[in-house]
C-alpha cells in the first residue's frame, strides 16, 4: 500500500492505495468506528462492492443507499435521496457518509456530507479510475444544473481517500479510456516527464497491467495533491486542473449529461485547447499533433461531436465557473508540460477555433 497526504493543515487527509482496501477494516482507520454510517453507492456498483465494504466498517448504525447510475442523475432532485435517507435514520452530526462509486456518486455523496447539518465527514472510495486520479481528491462536491454542470455544489475535503485497484478489474473497457484522459492531463498541465511515460507505458494501462496502473494513479493523485494543498479553493493554479474543460464541459451539457462520458469531452476539449494554444502561437502543429496521438492511442475521441455547433458550445462555455466579469477564462499551453490560464486572447481566435471544431454538420 502507498500512502499520499493532501496537505491542508487540519483538513489534511490521506490518500491510500493498494489492493483490497475495500475489505481492510484497518484501511479505514477510526473514522467510521462507533459512529453512524451511511453507504452511498449506485445500482452498478452495489452488487459488485457493497457488502465487503459493509463488512469492514464498525458501526453503531450502518446504512446504505444505492442511487440510479449515471451522470444524467447527478442532481439535485437525486441528492435530495441521500438527505431523505439521513433524515429518516436520524443521523447526527457526528455521522459518516462513505461514498462508494465514480465521480457521481462522489460528488453527490460529498455534496450532501457539506450540507447535511452544515457539514459531516466523508470518505472517498472511487471505483472509476477517473475518479481514483480526480475527482475523488481535492473536496470538489457538486450537482449539475441543466444549464451547467457542477454548478451547485461546495468545497468540502473528505476525511480520507481508499484506492482499491482492485476494483479497475470490472470497470468497461470505455470508463477506463475515459480515466486516462485525466490521467494524461496531469502530464500536459504540469509533469513533463509522466507525459513521456504515459507515452511509453500507454498500453500496459490499456491491459490493465497492476503495476503500471499503480503508478499513474499514485503520480495522479502525487500531482492533485501537490495542486490543492497551494491552492484550495480554485483561487489560482488550481484552475490549470481544468485544461480542455470549459470545452469539454459545453459538449457535455450540449449533448445532454451522459450522452459522452466525463473523461471522453475533455479529452475533445485538451484537443481543442491544444489547437487554441498553436493558433495563439504558444505551441507548434507537431505538439497538437503529440497531443492528438495519445489521446486517440488511449480510445479516445479528439474532436467535439457534429452537430453542437459553434453559437451553442460559446453559449454554454458562457456558463462555466471559471467566468469572470463576462470573459471567458480558458486554460491553455503554454508548452506541452505547461498550462496557464489567461482571460487575455484575441476573441476573434476563439471564434475561429470554435468555428473550425464544433460543426453543425459533417
């Protein structure tokens, strides 16, 4: 088992992985020990992980609820569920809310740990690989509005972050392309020399090799962490986590919430951002096209679908949380390895750049 730390003073937590940490009554420290817990999970992964995790956990009452899969249930009518459970068992302020499952349900789970009585703990236990090296680290809650994804929500951090690598056995063959793509972003924003073993390593992930994808989870998680502990609440560098997102985001909410996976629109997005970044003259054709050729070696899509269209994507990235004072703030490359963000371009790029990606029709 490796251990991480996310260094937030006394909201720092660990971050643990390794195999078999859902059944390790130990993995989950005294965090859930005589206190009130409530599982939340989906409908996919109950059957699969629920009853080890109950297993593990000593509780005075122990609860689970499993929610509809899927990011179009990422809501708030879906976490309304999560405090009709709390409620209805009379959980205290003292409780604990383990999420068990991929970024939805972390989210949703983490959401409801911020508001239940102003604010619970919570354990992160992803079962994505995109939530192992994302979103299940750093405190980001949040539901989806339908003109806007994550825009209700709160910064909250959990207590703790189990990674069972494990659990990357039943995960399809897509959910683990779409991981990748966060994965490979840590290489672009910041980490250079993980970008060329991305490169080189790509398809020992693709088999699932353990040992490799102990290793891009563990410089992941390594990479988030250090970007959080500087920046907590996105006041900063941490907005550089968002390279091809505000892209990505629009083909989300335009196509409809789960229509492409999470990791699939921003892996479209980085390749829009790329291109962005070569029409400002911040990088050449060939880094679009290195940043093109592993994208597509990972199974994953490199431009937006047809049919959105450019009035649309501008309307929706209009929406974005990282908008201020009416400009579009995007995150682009300075050089492969380096991301910044910047609300200081010429529009007329960002037309262009939108023209040329977001088609109406093929």
């Amino acid at each position: 088992m490796q251990t991480l730390n996310v260094e937030l003073g006394e909201r720092s937590y660990p971050i643990l992985i390794g195999s078999g940490l859902l059944g390790d009554a130990g993995a989950y420290g005294e965090l859930a020990e005589n206190r009130q817990v409530l599982i939340v999970t989906n409908t996919t992964i109950a059957p699969l992980y629920l009853s080890t995790v109950e297993q593990a956990l000593s509780a005075t009452k122990l609860r689970s609820l499993a929610l509809a899969d899927g990011e179009s249930h990422k809501t708030l009518h879906t976490a309304a569920e999560i405090f009709d459970a709390l409620m209805a068992d009379s959980f205290a302020r003292d409780c604990v809310i383990v999420a068990l499952g991929g970024g939805v349900i972390g989210d949703m789970a983490g959401f409801a740990a911020a508001a239940y009585q102003r604010g619970v703990d919570f354990i992160q236990i992803p079962t994505t690989l995109l939530a192992q090296v994302d979103s299940s680290v750093g405190g980001k809650t949040a539901v989806n509005h339908p003109r806007g994804k994550n825009m209700i929500g709160a910064f909250h951090q959990p207590r703790r972050v189990l990674i069972d690598t494990d659990v990357l056995a039943t995960l399809p063959d897509r959910e683990l392309s779409a991981g990748l793509a966060e994965v490979i972003k840590y290489g672009l924003i910041r980490d250079l020399p993980f970008l060329a073993w991305l490169e080189d390593n790509l398809e020992r992930l693709l088999q699932r090799d353990r040992d490799a994808l102990t290793h891009a989870i563990a410089e992941s998680c390594r990479n988030k962490a250090e970007v959080v502990a500087a920046d907590e609440r996105e006041s900063g560098q941490r907005a550089l986590l968002n390279l091809g997102h505000t892209f990505g985001h629009a083909i989300e909410a335009g196509l409809g919430y789960g229509e492409w996976l999470h990791g699939e629109a921003v892996a479209a997005g980085m390749c829009v951002a790329a291109r962005m970044s070569q029409a400002l003259g911040l990088v050449s054709q060939a880094d679009v096209q290195r940043v093109e050729r592993l994208f597509a070696a990972a199974g994953l899509p490199i431009h937006p679908p047809v049919g959105l269209g450019p009035d649309r994507a501008l309307e929706l990235m209009g929406h974005d949380k990282k908008v201020l004072g009416g400009r579009i703030r995007l995150v682009l490359l300075r050089q492969v390895g380096e991301a910044f963000v910047t609300g200081d371009y010429d529009s007329a790029v960002l037309e262009r750049i939108l023209a040329d990606n977001f088609s109406l029709q093929a």
